[in-house]
C-alpha cells in the first residue's frame, strides 16, 4: 500500500476552554467573600465597569443607556417555592457558546459633551477632586493648619479615629514600664516579652536567654518572676501546669493537694481518677471540687488580647416557611455584587480614540465587563436552582429535623435540575444555607447511604450519626452501651449497620468508648465537668496537716 499525500476536509465538535468559560467557571466556587474580592479586583483594572447603589443604578449620577445590571432579577432576592421549579430561573445561556459583537454605535444616545481628542482626557477628572484642586488654589493658607484639604462626607471615616486593638505585647510593656526603674531588669523584661507567644506562654527552655543579654541566670529567674503576676493571671508561664498554678496562687487555692493534682495534670487527661485521689490524698468529694476549681481556670490567658474575632458565616441562600406549608428560597441579596457596564462611556471613548491599540484595549474591557455581568447572573441562577432542588429533595428535615435527613448524592440533584454533577460540585463549595433550623453548608445535605435492615428506604449517614449520639446520651452510669449493643438497637430500629462504621462514627464526633465513659460517670467526673454551680470552699486544715 503506498504513502501519498492528500487534504481532507473534516467537521468535527470540541469544547474550547476560553478565557471567558474558565472565569465563569471559576466564579461558581466562589465564596462570597471571594467572589467581592475578585469583583473589586475587576472594578479596578476594567474602567468600563461601574459599582451599582442599592436601586441597581450607578453610585454617581443618573444610569446612562445601555447599561445592564450584574445581578439581572436578584437585586432584591428572587423567591421560589420547593414545589415549583424554574418558575423565574429564566433562560440559561451556554458559557462560551456565543461570540460578542462590537456594540452597535448608532443605537446610543446622543452624548451632550465630547471628551477632547488625545488620551490625557481618556481618564477625567473627578469632579470632588477638581473642587478641591481649585479651592486649593485659591486660598493654600486655609489647608496649612490642617495637614490637608477640607474634607467632604463622602471621604470621611470615623473608623479611622477608632483606637487599634492592645495587643498582648503592649499591655505587658505598660506594665513592664511601672514594674521595674532598673534599665537592665527592663530590658530583660522585654526580652522576655517579646518571646511570649499569643496564648501568653514562653518557650519551655530559657537556658540561653542569660547568655543572650549577658547576665545571670539568676537575674533572668528573678524578672521572670515578677512577669509572672501580671496582668492577666497566667501569663508569661513555661507550661500549663505553671500557667495554672499562677492562676491557683492569684486565687489562694494554691495548697499541697492543688499542687499534687497540677504536677500530675497527664494523670488527669488519662482520667485516672483513683491515682489521681491516691496523690493528692482527699475523698471522692474534695476531688471533684478540686477538678471543677481547674475547670474554671483559663489555659490560655494571652488569647483575650489582640486575637482574631471570629467571622460569622453570611448565608448565600435563605430557606423560610412558606404559607401554603412549603418552603421558599431566595437568595441573599447582599452577597451578590452589583456591577453595571457602562455603555455610554464606551462610547464616549470610540468617537475620540484614534489609536488601534487603544481601541482594541477598550473593545477587550466592553466584552470583559458584559460577560462578567452575564456570569455573575449566571451564577446567582445557578446557585438559586441547585438549593431550591436540595430543598425539594430533603424536606423531611426542614420539617421533622435530622433524623430525616435522606441519603443524597451530587448525581440525583444533577439529574433533577439538568446540570453536570462538577457544576453541583462547585456550586455547592463553599455555599451556606440558612434554615429554621440553623445555617448549613449546602454539601452538609449530601450524604452517604446506608442500607436498611428490612429492605425499606435506604438511611441517611447523618441520620445515623445522630441517633448513635442520642443513644448515648440517653444511657445510664450503670448501663453503658456498648459499640455491639449500638449495632444492635440500630438494627431494631431497622438500620443494617456494621459495628466497626458505629465506632467510626463515635470516634468522629468525640465520643469517647464504652470503657471510658464508664469510668467517668463511676468516678462522678462527669458531674464535676458539667456543673456549673461555684464551687464550694473546702477546708484546708487537712491537706495541709
């Protein structure tokens, strides 16, 4: 058979990974902090793109024609209800499918005043800045006194005057300031300092520390002991069990028993409750007391200063009791950035722009801002559609709690709603629900399957998980469930489950074995760590005889 050469003309289909579709697909994952962070990253670098007010119009002046809203319907939350689907989730548009056009000039409006011809004019100035230019200008005297121009409303922030947050650090070089006239003890003192991490404890070998700053160790012991009582009790400790005995001392509780018992902290976390009141030599009582007394110490005493404040989670999604006894979804409307693509500036720009590089850059920031605008729609639909199909598939929990909670996979809400089952993946990364019931991630409703023991509906492993607990909770000290005896009241309740998956499950939520929690509730521990009453002033005449 001999080789030649020929052309052939062939049709053939393949998606094309632009950069627009890896945007858009990009934005699906997006968590809502994220997502503003990537929007205000764009309103930067795009001129063309303007931040909306909360009436979807420009936050400077009237909206010009030809701008489209980048949140489309959801500006003010769009409602659904879990039995009807789609109602108002409009046409989807296929990312990537569609090539832009250059914007149809003609069909603008008229514009009153041109900018000047050269590109010193593309970027204007704003109107508050030449106001303050020219009042500048006139009377420069006037901005002298005060370090700068006269400040409009728009730009002042009161946050700005708020006083920083004392940090750890700076509240113990206040102290340090009025603990010690000596320069040398000072300067130990901030050594010491500055070598206190943010739970308030120093690094458990201080060996070098003389040799360091060229004294003694002696010296060092000494200034590390009046660190020792400040503010607040604990602080400046080598190891927990110093940091509590600081803390007893401040309080005078600090006797020969307390001293066992906090030498012998491994002992405690073991919860050898017997060894523990063979050491400190005391009844099952005083025991219990002296452990309560632990429990009400700070482990960490540096974290009250400077430390992060928790972010609360901003819902995406919210899920609320409709009339009719079904369940409405809406989206959040304040995680939803605001964008509008200004056309009228765009045109503004092509009648003066002469430069063919020039203009191709702001053809390239039209056709970026336009589709930005239309996946951030997208991506809001998107969103709404997926929670409105989990809504519909897991309404035994809404209305009866957890323990209804079905079995649910990524490939039956992708199957309901007509989506492949990487854009549920990614719609539901990083997504919260806020329900009747409390704020959920969305990947909190898909859950493993476990089989049912007669043959009926399959169970849901959240479910399971949840009964296991309250199992556990229910039994007494004086009958402990063992894993087996779980495996077996679970079968009863028609759940087909393996007694190695029932302590898989113990384990993850911290439950400790039967063993041990047989021990504690025998010991009485688990009275002393539940109460809440104060703790009662026991007689020292004894542990110190």
């Amino acid at each position: 058979m001999a080789l030649t050469q020929r052309l052939e003309f062939r049709q053939t289909q393949s998606l094309v990974m632009t950069p627009q579709l890896m945007q858009a697909i990009k934005l699906l994952q997006l968590s809502n902090l994220d997502l503003v962070a990537f929007v205000e990253d764009e309103l930067e670098r795009n001129p063309l793109l303007e931040r909306a007010n909360q009436d979807g119009a420009p936050d400077h002046g009237e909206p010009p024609a030809g701008q489209a809203d980048g949140d489309g319907d959801f500006s003010d939350g769009a409602e659904f209800t879990s039995g009807a689907e789609g109602e108002r989730s409009g046409d989807s548009f296929e990312a990537g499918a569609e090539e832009w056009m250059a914007p149809d000039l003609g069909s603008r409006t008229e514009i009153e005043q041109t900018l000047d011809t050269g590109m010193e004019n593309v970027f204007p100035e704003e109107p508050s800045d030449a106001a303050a230019r020219n009042a500048q200008d006139a009377a420069p005297t006037a901005y002298t006194e005060w370090g700068g121009g006269a400040s409009n409303d728009d730009d002042y922030n009161l946050e700005a005057f708020v006083a920083a947050e004392t940090t750890l650090s700076d509240h113990l070089a206040e102290q340090l300031a009025v603990a010690f006239a000596d320069p040398v003890r000072r300067m130990i003192g901030q050594y010491l300092i500055d070598l206190v991490d943010e739970a308030g404890y120093l690094p458990p070998d201080l060996g070098e520390a003389h040799e360091k700053l060229g004294t003694s160790r002696e010296e060092v012991e000494a200034v590390l002991s009046v660190l020792q009582k400040f503010d607040p009790p604990g602080v400046c400790a080598r190891n927990l069990s110093e940091c509590l005995a600081i803390q007893l001392r401040e309080r005078d509780r600090y006797d020969p028993a307390m001293q066992a018992l906090v030498e012998n902290l491994d002992l405690l976390a073991k919860r050898d409750i017997a060894s523990l009141r063979k050491i400190c030599g005391v009844d099952d009582e005083d025991i219990a007391d002296m452990i309560g007394e632990i429990r009400h110490l700070n482990p960490k005493p540096g974290l009250k200063f400077g430390s992060a404040k928790a972010q609360s989670v901003v819902p995406d999604v919210y899920v609320r009791p409709g009339p009719d006894g079904g369940w409405h979804v809406e989206l959040n409307s304040d995680t939803l950035p605001k964008v509008l693509v200004n056309q009228t500036y765009y045109s503004q720009l092509s009648k003066t722009i002469r430069k063919d590089g020039d203009k191709s850059y702001f053809t390239d920031c039209l056709q970026n801002a336009t589709w930005l605008v239309r996946a951030l729609d997208q991506r809001a639909r998107t969103i709404l559609k997926v929670a409105t199909e989990i809504v519909r598939q897991q309404d035994g929990f809404f209305t009866q709690g957890v323990a209804h909670l079905r079995p649910l996979n990524l490939k039956a809400v992708a199957d309901a709603i007509q989506m492949h089952e990487s854009t549920v993946s990614r719609v539901t990364a990083n997504k919260y629900m806020a329900t009747n019931r409390g704020t959920f991630e969305l990947k909190y409703f898909f859950t493993a399957s476990i089989a049912s023991a007669d043959g009926g509906d399959a169970h849901s492993a959240e479910a399971v998980r949840h009964r296991i607990k309250q199992l556990i909770d229910a039994e007494s000290p004086s009958a402990i469930l063992s894993d087996d005896t779980i495996v077996e009241r679970l079968r009863g309740d028609g759940i087909d489950i393996a007694r190695r998956t029932v302590a898989k499950y113990r384990e993850a939520m911290r439950i400790p074995s039967s063993v041990q929690r047989r021990r504690d509730k025998q010991s009485m521990l688990g009275t002393a760590l539940t109460s809440t009453s104060p703790v009662t002033d026991r007689s020292r005449d004894t542990a110190t005889a």
